[in-house]
C-alpha cells in the first residue's frame, strides 16, 4: 500500500471508530451501572437514523433531523428504564438473564415497528447539499460528508467525555459505576442516575444512526451490524469501562477499515480473532476490572 | 398420578399423530409438531446449560445451526444416511462446544453470554461469506433424503409422516439421554455449582471441568435438534446461527421455566405455535412477538410451567 493509500484507510477507520464511540458509549455505561447488556441499542440507533429520515422529509433541513433524533430517542431511552427495566431489576437484582430477554424482545418489538411505519425496504437519508462531493487534504482525496461524519462524532465524543470526566454529574455516573451501592450510600439517586445515562445513551446511539445512515442506507435491521461492532469494542475495551470503550471503537474502526482493505472476503472473521485473543489474554477486557461478572 | 401415567395421553396423542393428516387436519400441522418438538429438545438442550449449570449462553443458535450445516453437508457429499448426517451433525456441535468452552470456562454472567453469542456470529459470517461450501445468504438446498430399513419397515424421510416418527423417537431420546444426565452424579454436582460455585469447589468438585462438560453435552444435543431440523427441511440457510435464534430458543427455555426440561415442551408449544399463527395472521407478527417476549419477562419470569405448580419456585436466570 502507498502512503496516501494507508492514510485513507486510516481515517476512514477513525470515521468507523468514533462513530463507534457513540454506540459504544451507551452499551458500556448502562452495562457499567447496571449490569445489563441492552439487546434494544441496535433498535434505538435504527429509530434515530429513520427519526432523522422522517424529520428531514418533514422540516426539509437534515441538520433538524440529527438534532431531534437524539433528543427524542433519548426521552424514549429514558421511558424504557424508568418503565420496563426499574421495575423488573428490582425484582430480580441477581438476573443476568431477564434484562438480556427485555431488551432482546424491546429490539424485536421496535424492529417490527420499523416496519410497520417505514416499510422493510432499503431507504436513503439526504446528506445536505454542502457536504456532497469530496475535499483534497494535502495528497489524499476524501468524501466530504465522511469527513464530516468524522468530525461530527469526535466532537460530540469529546463532549461525553469532558461531561463523564470533568463534570459532577460525570463523577457520580463513574462512583455509580465502581460501585453502586457505595455511591447510593453516599447520597447519589442511583435510580435517578440510571434513568439519565439510559436515556443519554440512547440519544448517542441515535446521533451516530443519523449520521451513519446517512453515509449508508437506512433498514428496520441497519442497526445489528454496527451495535455487534460496538458490542466487540466495549468487550475489547472492557465491560462498564468509558475509557476501554473509546479505545475499544478505535482499535476495533482500524481493523475494520484495513481488514475490508486487505483481506476483503474475511475481514470480519478477523474481527471476532482480535476479541478473542483480547479475552484469552485478559477474560475482562484492556481495561475492565474483574469486579464485575 | 405419577409422572409416567400423567405423560401416557400426550405421548400417545403425539405417537398417532400423523394418522390425522389428511382426515383431520393438513399436513401443515404435522409439520408445525415436528418444529415444536425439534424446538423444545434445542430448548431442553440449553436448559441443560443455563438451566442446571447456570452457564448463561446467548449463543446457543451456533451449535443448532453448525448441527444443521454439518448434517446437510453429509448429507450432499458423504452419505444419504440418517446416522452419518445427525452424527456429524451431533459431533461437529460437540466440537464446538469444547473450543467455546475451552475459552469460555472461565468467564462468568454476562461475559460468557458475550463469548458464546460472539461465537454463534463467527459462524454465522462464516455461513454468509463461505458461499462455495455453504451457499452463503441464499442457503444449500438439501440432497436425496435418506431411508431408513429396519427388518421389513421402510421409513421414507420425505414421507413427513416418516420423518415426524423419526423426529419423535430422536427427541423423545434426547429427552431421556438430558434426565439421565440431570440424575446422574454429574448433573446433580453441576446444579451444586449453580447454587454456589465457591462451596461446590471446597467440598472437591472440579468446577471447570463440570462446566465444559455441560456445555459439551447441551451443545451436542443442540447440534442434534438442528441435524434433525436440517433434515425435517431438507434446507439450511444462516438463520440457523443467527442470534435471533440464540434469543429464541432462551424464550423458550425461559417460557417454560428454567431447571425442568419438560418445561422446554411447554415453552415450546407457546411459543412456536405462537409465532406460526402469528406469521399467518399478520405480516407484522414481529411486533406482536416482540411486545410477548416483553409480556413473558415482565408477568412470567419464572416460566409457566411452575405458575402451575408453584412449590417448586426458584430463581430465574
């Protein structure tokens, strides 16, 4: 491979990698704080992008349509923990399995949704005009609308990240994370808590279906393709680590990207290598304590 | 009544079954049977796993489909024989589950759930991408089904009454082969380490070892349920290893209630005959079946079966 060649390939795994980041985001927090691995992620990111669809045929502007996407995915995230889950964990606080099944028959339910209301063809999300075509960065020429995609989900990445990292609101989030109970002891509404960062991963996973979807094709089963990607990243990282997820999704966009590059027919085989060589090596993941099981 | 005498009316209705075809009710509904009593040895199959050996699985669709695969393939290129084509079939979902469990025995909870369902996907897209061996999406059409010669009786497996006795006998097997294993010295240690891994470990019980085992033995009598599915089809395609199905056949297990494998006939009944009805029905069945997966969680955790009887209540998952 040339140069300019290798760089292309490189961004094109960051673009992959930090939409990752978004997906990821909610699947390690909510595992982190919850216990649960949320089976409907992949369902709510396939509502954001036809959320957008919908929006931007209504209003006419897709920047409309990615800023209402995640905000109404995010209050549906939300009703979903404070209605179904909070409920049935208080129940059962032991069940790894019950949560898993919830959200396994959520995804479905919303799935069919999907086609109900949108039909179970494959549709296309506009991009907006101004970021047809593509830009020359120095020797490489790139789509326009993934460099966007790129910037994009970097920016809103970096600011889960300064919310998580620098914020009050993102200290309780990680005590509630190392240790719920210890965090419920020292005066955080754990239950409170949940609600919020379901509901804030659910919004992520919907921004990056926009965008996403909009680099692609949007379909009722749009979302099983990437939430695996992002389920492998939080696994590589680590379950429950914020940390491990980012590094997991970038890791995880560059063999994606070089994978489809070099070996075409096998790349994700490859992908499923790489995790499982991670788990051998560390059975909770680069960063994942073994805390929690 | 004891247990023999209460299941005497339903093994005698499932025995004469295919003598209604064609007076009472259609060939369809025969077939229907045949799908519940595949789906409910899959279920009991797992249940041995998650149920008795509390290996939360999310993959077991990996071990139905590699039995399938493996089945149909022998079919096609070994040998039109029932016992060539659903041994390999058992033996290939066997192998699997030893390489799963080699790298899975240590993990635990959700992790293990991660492995397995990763697992079932590998295969998956190896089932997608391998067209030349598997027909990738479009999946591999079957061969000549095989026949079966015992003394003067001659069973046609195209016959769907012929092949529904043989399902029936088989899974009626499994059936057996699971309690024999639930009874057995082995199984009464794996349901110690369920209750307490820690206590089972001090009192000598080699945990590690318990556990690839199960999941050895639950993933060879899931390859078996898919070998038979192969065959009942005459056709395979990677829906078979989807996690769709890794998810269902939990439903089922779960339905009917984990840790009593006759609760996998029930789950099975409920929610394959659910499903049929509903794809009938309604071209939107996958939002009625999603909001009953919902239902189930949400009002029966326990599974049905001990809604019925409810002295014998334990844990879920």
């Amino acid at each position: 491979m040339s140069p300019e060649a290798i760089l292309t390939q490189v961004l094109m795994g960051l673009t992959v990698g930090v939409n990752l980041v978004l997906v990821a985001t909610g699947l390690t927090l909510v595992f982190g704080m919850m216990g649960v691995i949320n089976f409907a992620h992949a369902a709510l990111f396939m509502l954001g992008a036809y959320l957008g669809l919908a929006t931007t045929a209504r209003l006419g502007s897709f920047w409309l349509g990615l800023a209402a996407a995640p905000l109404a995915i995010g209050a549906l995230g939300a009703a979903v923990e404070r209605g179904l889950l909070r409920p049935l964990r208080t129940r059962f606080p032991d069940s790894h399995l019950l949560p898993l099944l919830l959200t396994f028959g959520l995804g479905l339910f919303f799935e069919g949704m999907a086609k109900v209301i949108w039909g179970a063809d494959v549709v296309s999300l506009d991009k907006p005009a101004a970021l047809a075509g593509a830009v020359t960065l120095g020797r490489i020429t790139f789509p326009t609308y993934w460099l966007f995609a790129l910037v994009a989900a970097a920016a809103l990445a970096a600011l889960v990240w300064l919310v998580v990292e620098r914020t009050a609101l993102g200290l309780t989030i990680r005590a509630a994370t190392q240790d719920p109970t210890m965090a419920a002891v020292l005066g955080v509404d754990v239950a409170r808590l949940n609600t919020v960062v379901f509901g804030l991963g659910s919004a992520l996973a919907a921004a990056a279906g926009v965008i996403l979807g909009a680099m692609t094709s949007l379909s009722p089963q749009m979302g099983s393709g990437v939430v695996l990607d992002a389920f492998i990243a939080v696994v590589i990282g680590g379950l429950g680590s914020f940390t491990g997820a980012i590094v997991g999704a970038l890791l995880l966009g560059q063999v994606q990207s070089f994978g489809v590059a070099l070996f075409p027919a096998f790349h994700t085989p490859l992908v499923f290598l790489v995790m499982a060589v991670v788990l051998v090596l560390r059975p909770t993941g680069l960063f994942g304590g073994a805390r929690r099981t | 009544m004891s247990a023999p005498l209460r299941w005497t009316p339903v093994a005698l209705a499932l025995a004469l079954a295919p003598l209604g075809v064609g007076r009472v009710y259609s060939a369809y509904y025969l077939n229907l049977v045949t799908w519940i009593l595949i789906f409910a040895l899959f279920a009991a199959a797992l249940d041995l796993a998650l149920g008795y050996g509390g290996l939360v699985s999310f993959g077991h669709a990996g071990f139905f489909g590699i039995g399938a695969y493996a089945a149909a393939l022998a079919l096609r290129h070994v040998a039109p024989s029932l016992a060539v084509s659903l041994g390999l079939g058992i033996l290939a979902a066997a192998a699997l589950a030893a390489l799963v469990g080699w790298f899975a025995v240590r993990s635990r909870g959700v992790y293990l759930a991660m492995l397995t369902f990763a697992f079932a996907q590998l295969f998956y897209e190896i089932a997608v991408k391998w067209v030349a061996v598997t027909g990738g999406s479009d999946g591999l059409p079957g061969a000549a089904r095989p026949r079966l010669h015992a003394g003067a009786l001659v069973l046609d497996l195209a016959d769907k009454r012929h092949m529904y006795w043989v399902a029936l006998a088989l899974v009626a097997a499994g059936f057996l082969l699971a309690r024999r294993v639930v009874g057995s010295p082995f199984g009464r240690a794996l349901i110690a380490i369920r209750e307490s891994e820690a206590r089972a470990a001090a009192i000598g019980i080699d945990v590690d070892r318990h556990r690839r085992l199960a999941l050895i033995v639950s993933g060879a009598l899931s390859g078996m349920a898919g070998g038979l599915f192969a065959i009942h089809q005459n056709f395979v395609s990677p829906e078979l290893l989807y996690f769709a199905l890794s998810g269902e056949v939990v439903i089922i297990a779960l339905l009917g209630g984990l840790g009593t494998l006759h609760g996998a006939l029930v789950g099975a009944v409920i929610a394959v005959g659910i499903k049929e009805v509903l794809s009938t029905w309604t071209d939107n069945w996958l939002v009625f079946l999603g909001a009953l997966y919902v239902l189930c969680v949400m009002c029966f955790p326990q599974g049905l079966v001990r809604l019925a009887a409810p002295g014998g209540a334990r844990r879920a998952g």
